[in-house]
C-alpha cells in the first residue's frame, strides 16, 4: 500500500462518524452469543433484576443517554450562535462538517 493510500485511508478513519459505532455494533452481535452461553453456565445475577427489572433499567439508562444527546447538541448549537457574532460562515461550519456524502 502506497503512503498516499494509507495517508487517506488514516484521515478516512480518523475523521469519519460514523466507523466506531459501526465497529461496536458488529463487536456485539459478534460478542451476543458468547456472553449468553457464558450466562448460563455461570448463572450470575447482577444486582438481583429479573426480566422486567433488566428492562426498566435498560428503558432509564436509554432514556437518560437520549436525553443527554439532546442536552449536549442544544449547548453545541447554543455555543455556534454565539461564537457566530464574531466569525465567519467557514468557521461556523467546521462544527458540523461531515466527510461522509
């Protein structure tokens, strides 16, 4: 592989959105089976939830990860239009760019 190839390839990489939730959703359904038939071998129970004390728990930590993801990108778009005063478009924009078309 030429250096010109790895140079884009690393950028690609190192600037794209969207390669590490990808990669760790393949990592967990490739990881699903084996940590179920670790579960039954070891019949280990965290904290003492049946089924439906997983799913509450799981529905409060989606809840409250989808709230902070709104929290975090209001502040982000809140900081934008006050740093908007002082810049130009091109710099406004950087933010928000992505590399995917």
């Amino acid at each position: 592989m030429f250096w010109l190839q790895r140079k884009q390839l690393n950028s690609f990489f190192r600037n794209s959105l969207w390669v590490v939730p990808a990669g760790s959703m393949l990592a967990a359904v490739i990881c699903a089976p084996w940590i179920r038939r670790l579960d039954s071998v070891l019949h280990y129970s965290f904290l003492q939830f049946g089924v439906q004390g997983a799913r509450a728990a799981v529905g409060m930590i989606a809840a409250s990860m989808l709230s902070f993801i709104v929290f975090f990108f209001s502040v982000l778009l809140l900081t934008v239009q006050i740093a908007s005063v002082n810049l130009s478009p091109r710099i406004i924009s950087r933010p928000f760019k992505s590399t995917v078309l």
